[in-house]
C-alpha cells in the first residue's frame, strides 16, 4: 500500500507542479507583452521628440536664411543705389563740360570706382592690414636677424616686410571683390 500511496502522491506532485509552470508561464508571457508594449510606447515618444526637434531646427533655418535673404537684398538694394548717384554724378559732371571729353571722363572713372568701394565696404582693406602686419612683422625680424646694427636691420625687413604685406593683401582684397583689377 505504501508504494501504492507513494505513487499516487509523485503523480499528484507532478501534475500539480505542471499547473503552476502554465501558470507562471502565462504570467510571464502576459508581463514579456506588456514590457515589450510599454517599450514600443517610450521609442514612439522619443521618435515624436526627435520629429518636433526637427520641425524647431527646420522653423529656426528658415528664418535665419530669410535674415540672410534680407540682408542679402539690402545690400544689393545700397549697391544699386550707389551706383545710381555715381552714374547720375558721372552723367551731370560730364555734361557740364564742353572740351577735353576724354579727361573728364578718366577723371569721373576714377572717381566712381573710389568712390564705390569707399561707400561699400568700411574699415581697413586686407592690402592696408598686410602692409601693417607685414611691416611690424619685417622689422622686428630684421632687427633679431641683424645683431650688429639692428636699426639698419628693422628698416630694410620694415620695407621688405610691408611690400610683401601689401602684395598679400591686395590680391585678397582683388579675391574678396574690394577692389576690381
């Protein structure tokens, strides 16, 4: 009878443990789920996050290259402008006088390319900020080069230094469109 009862209770054991696996397995399944839909949930708030990021960065873009487009027409406007009272001061000089056409007219050529650049650019120009840089730069190098008479020095690396500042700054002045060949 023993063994009788022996079995019998393995068997009740056994099948009583499988129940609870199906159970915990289900609850388990069931919990998996919803983790995996509470995930999915936060990667669609963070997608929704990057998209309005997005749409900020795109609103800011546009209205800065708007700025960028006024400024842009703002100046071609001021350029226009320029030219305009530089041709109606060529026209009205050159109409005034009545001889020697081909003087007055070099003279107000000169006068409009100056007179252009001096009202659409202010500050200094590359070639006067090479010349400074160049000339500094020049004499002190002579100066240290030349240790038996530094002043002689400092003056020939000064011109030396100055010419080669000037020739650098004006072919960037002629590259940056300040000063027309």
């Amino acid at each position: 009878m023993k063994p009788l009862f022996l079995i019998g209770f393995a068997a009740l054991l056994t099948f009583s443990s499988c129940k609870k696996d199906e159970k915990v397995q289900a609850a388990t399944i069931e919990q998996q789920k919803l983790d995996y839909q509470t995930r999915q949930i936060d990667l669609e708030k963070q997608k929704l996050a990057i998209e309005k990021e997005k749409m900020t960065f795109e609103k800011q873009k546009d209205s800065l290259n708007k700025v960028a487009e006024e400024k842009e027409a703002d100046r071609k406007a001021e350029a226009n402008r320029v030219a305009r009272k530089s041709s109606s001061k060529r026209s009205s000089s050159s109409g005034g006088s009545s001889g020697g056409s081909s003087g007055s007219s070099a003279s107000n050529a000169g006068s409009s390319s100056s007179g252009t650049t001096a009202t659409q650019k202010k500050g200094w120009s590359s070639a006067a900020k090479g010349t400074v840089i160049g000339t500094v730069g020049g004499a002190a190098a002579g100066a240290i080069i030349s240790r038996k008479n530094p002043g002689l020095g400092a003056v020939i690396g000064g011109v030396a230094g100055g010419a080669t500042g000037y020739t650098i700054g004006r072919s960037n002045d002629r590259k940056t469109g300040r000063v027309q060949k």
